[in-house]
C-alpha cells in the first residue's frame, strides 16, 4: 500500500491497482478567502473506486471533486447527518445539499463499522468534532499494513479504544494546525483548539504506536484566511518537533510507500 498526500486533509491510498481517496478537495474557497480551485491541492492520479470522508464540512467534503474522480457508483461513505435544525448544522448543509445534487452513492455508516472495498478494508471509529458536528475517523488496511486518517478531530478518549483495536499502525494522518474557531453559530466562542495541535497529535500518534507520523490538515503557504480561523504557526516544524522520529512531513503531491 502506498499514501499520497492531496493537499489540506486530502489523500490518495493505491493498493491492488485501485485506489481510495479520503477527504479529497478541489476548493477550499469556502475557508480561504482568495483561494482558487485546484490551488495547493492535487489530484488523484488516477479514477478511485472509493471515497471515504469524515465529516461534511466544505474543506473536507467536495461533491463536485469527487464526482470528478470517482468511478460509475463508487461508494461514499460518510458520518451521519448533523443533528438539530439549521442553524446547528450551518456548517454542514452546503456540503450535504451537494452530495445530493452530484448524485453520489453516498452511505451512511456506523462508528466501528467494518467494510471490505475491493483491497482496501475499511474501519469507521470514534472522532470529536471541535464544532460539535458528526465525525468519523477512519482505519484503511491493504496489502497487510495499515493506516489511520484524522480528518480534523480534537484530541478525545477514544485513541485508546482504537489502539487496543487495530495498533500498531504503519503510518497515522494527523490534522495538526491546532485551528481555534470563532463561529457566529458558536457563542461564545472557545479558546480551545478545535483540531489537535503538533503536541497533541503527536501524542495521539505515540498512542496509536505509529511507525510513521504525517501530518496533515495544513498548508505550507495559506492565502488569508475567513475570519475567525486562527492556526498555530508552522504546524509542521512543531510536529517534527514533538513527534521526533516518527515524523515524515509530506509535500502535496508525494507518496509514501509503506513498503519502504
């Protein structure tokens, strides 16, 4: 199996000549103001069979992407919907409304929920939303190794419920820009990191005894930002500082091949 990085959480996963992709986005416009499509992000490298995404916040969840991507009826499966009325699930309904427009095949699936995608065995488990919305975090297993992807989760009690599952892991896929919200919906607001910063994912990684740690959830050179979205400076530098020897920071567009 061999991980390719798309750019803010995105990544592509190959194993058997087919791939997956996860919280694969083309547009991150609606969390960057200025940002152009297909700016700092890559393409998958070929059509994937599969998507897999862990919430349906815009910078995570891009029907119009992935029905670029995808093959004829390749399954989506993401979290629940949101719970509450709109004003709960603001930052969940664009995403939701476009899923249904693209005509996806999009499933619903459990936490702790097992699916087999062609090579790829696919786990959903427990993830914590720093804006309170549904997530999933999800365990990919190919070829006889094995990943972990973060989406965008704050640091929660479940890393040990995982890791006595499915550790150890050949490479875990951390969000790491420590992001703290200010949302008109959310008053108010905390100062608490709504995504694991550097300390806490690498914490997370030395849990899920990672050989590898990536990771992701940040951009080296970001056009500003919509208001009330502030990141920890270099995200990177400080997860290599934390994560020592398990860390492998990706450039977009490089694969990591878990054989090496």
């Amino acid at each position: 199996m061999r991980v390719r990085r798309l750019g803010w959480a995105g990544l592509e996963v190959e194993a058997g000549g087919e791939r997956l992709v996860i919280d694969y986005v083309r547009d991150l416009s609606p969390l960057f103001t200025g940002w152009k499509p297909g700016e700092n992000v890559a393409a998958p490298s070929g059509p994937a069979s599969a998507a897999l995404v862990t919430h349906l916040h815009r910078d995570h969840t891009d029907a119009s992407a992935l029905s670029e991507v995808l093959t004829q009826g390749a399954p989506v499966l993401r979290p629940a919907p949101g719970h509450g009325d709109d004003v709960d699930n603001v930052t969940t309904l664009p995403a939701e409304r476009e899923l249904v427009r693209h005509r996806l095949a999009v499933e619903v699936v459990d936490v702790w929920s097992t699916r087999d995608l062609g090579p790829f065995r696919v786990t959903a488990v427990p993830a914590v939303d720093g804006l309170g919305d549904p997530q999933l975090n999800w365990v990919v297993e190919a070829d006889g190794q094995r990943i972990f992807h973060g989406g965008d989760t704050m640091f929660h009690g479940f890393w040990w419920l995982v890791a006595r599952r499915f550790s150890p892991f050949d490479a875990v896929f951390l969000p790491a820009n420590g992001a703290v919200v200010d949302a008109p919906h959310l008053q108010p607001p905390s100062p608490v990191p709504a995504a694991l910063d550097p300390l806490q994912a690498a914490a997370a990684a030395e849990i899920l005894d990672a050989r590898l740690a990536v990771p992701i959830h940040y951009e080296p050179e970001q056009p500003d930002k919509i208001p009330g979205y502030a990141e920890v400076a270099d995200p990177a530098a400080g997860f290599r500082t934390h994560a020592g020897r398990r860390a492998r920071v990706l450039p977009v567009g490089q694969w990591l091949d878990l054989a090496c």
